[in-house]
C-alpha cells in the first residue's frame, strides 16, 4: 500500500467533485490527498514564490489554492501534498496512478444522447493505469451520499477477477454498507425454443446455475468479511444494461478491466465502456492483478 489517493485538478466542476471524492476516500483509508495539475506548458517553479502579478503560474496555482481550501475546510487535519507537473496531462497522470493506491479524475456528464462523455484523456487513462481509477461526474457531491449509498460490484465469473473482489469486499467494509454483487448474463441459446419464445425451466435452470456460480466466487470473501452484508443479484441480461439497472442507488460501482489487449488504443471492453459513460454514481475501474 502506498496510502496516497491522487486527484486531476483542472478547475472544472467535474475536477472539484472528484476532488471532494478522493479526499473522503483518503480519510476513510487514513492516507495522503495527491492533487495533481498537470500542463505541458507550466513555467519552472521559483522560489520564493513570485507575488500574483508577477506569476506565471498564476492560474494553476489558483486551481490548486481553491481545491486545496475546499479540502481543508471539510476535513483540516487530512495531509494534502499540491503538485503542478510540467508535463502532457495523460502522461503525468498515468505515473501518479503508479505512484498511488487510487486516482480519481472528473467525467463529463454530457446527457444520455453523449456516448462519449468521458473523452479521450479518460478513455486512454480507463485502458492502461496500473492502478484503480474512480471517475466521478460533477452532478454527484459526495456530502450528500456519503455511507448511503451501497457499494455495488459487476462480476462476469468468466475472467480472474480477485483484484475486483479485494477492491469492491474492501470498499463497502470501510463504509460500513452493503456489498451487492450483480452477475448479468444471457440467457443460454437452448433456454429458447423454434418459435423465439423463452422455455421457462430451461430458463430457471440456466439462473440457478448463474446463482450457484456467483455464491462459489463470492465464499471465500464472505469468509474473509464476515460482518459485511452481502447482497447477491443474477440477472439474466446483457451485461451492461443489467449493471445501468441496477446502480440508479449504488453510491459507487466497481468494475474490473480486462486484461491488455494486444491491438492499438484503449480497450476496455463494451461493459466497462458503457458504465464509465452511463453509469449515474462514481465508477472505478479495477485493473486485472
């Protein structure tokens, strides 16, 4: 553990809900607030530090003041280091993502006719930090969600998935709610019948052996968190649409990323593309191990 929650500040409502997120995530793990600006173009830092007229950092260093202040006014005793970094924002925020145990980033929230709200520095950032990364919308104030919402975790029980399991067991302890588990899954090609309609044993059959999946993936954690309520969900439907569903309450959806693929650019499969752009609470992203 590195105990160091990074934050992108950028000055936007997206950034500054993301900031208020990632500081109520640091108290809760007892860590260290990172908030991170970062612009090629930043001149070198003098010392002393030049009056505001004299600045040419000013605007940067006014984004850092103001989400810095916001942070110390609801929590006074969180550590929070400031760091400006002279370099391409995705390329500073993928080395504090090495650097942390979590970064959290502002989503836009375009409306439901916007596919790709969450832009290409996102998107770029979804498929290949090594570490979890939370995206929150500026809609979401954690100050009025805080510990009531559940946590709510997507397991697809075809891919390893014990990273997912650690982050999702581990966040709904720390807030002291429920865990609930949603596996969505097609039904099965003989579960229908010549005429296109459903067979409903077939049906049931294919759901009792999705619940029987799900329980034999979740035992071992329910061992290790016995205290924490669990709630366990098969939905037979498409993947993504079952996770949208069912996180219209979640106070945080935990998504695992699938492993590096081989072809250019960022791939984060369709489910985990759907929930960052879709989803209506704070998202992270959980790398494979």
């Amino acid at each position: 553990m590195k105990d160091v929650i990074t934050a992108g500040v950028d000055g936007t409502a997206e950034s500054l809900s993301a900031i208020r997120w990632a500081a109520e995530e640091a108290r809760l793990r007892h860590a260290r607030l990172r908030l991170l600006h970062a612009w090629v173009l930043l001149a070198p830092e003098p010392t002393p530090r030049p009056e505001a007229g004299e600045d040419q950092n000013y605007w940067p260093h006014r984004m850092m003041n103001d989400a810095a202040t916001m942070v110390h006014a609801r929590f006074p005793d969180l550590p929070v280091d400031e760091v400006l970094v002279a370099k391409d924002p995705p390329v500073a925020l993928q080395e504090a993502a090495e650097e942390s145990d979590l970064l959290v980033l502002g989503s836009r929230d375009l409306g439901p006719v916007s596919r790709y709200a969450l832009g290409e520095l996102g998107l770029r950032l979804v498929a290949h930090t090594a570490s979890p990364l939370v995206l929150v919308r500026a809609r979401q104030d954690p100050g009025a969600h805080e510990g009531a919402g559940e946590v709510m975790m997507a397991l697809s029980l075809h891919e390893p998935c014990e990273a997912l399991l650690a982050f999702a067991f581990d966040s709904a302890a720390r807030r002291g709610v429920t865990l609930r588990a949603v596996h969505g899954r097609h039904l099965p090609s003989y579960a229908y019948n010549r005429g296109g309609g459903v067979e409903p044993v077939a049906a049931e059959e294919a759901e009792q052996d999705a619940r029987q999946e799900l329980a034999a993936a979740l035992r071992p954690w329910r061992d290790k968190y016995p205290d924490l309520r669990v709630d366990e969900r098969v939905v037979m439907e498409s993947p993504a649409p079952a996770l949208l569903h069912s996180a219209a309450d979640a106070g945080l959806l935990v998504v695992g990323r699938r492993h590096r693929h081989r072809l250019p650019g960022p791939r984060i499969g369709h489910v985990v593309q759907a929930v960052v752009h879709h989803a209506p609470c704070p998202v992270a992203v959980v790398p494979p191990e």
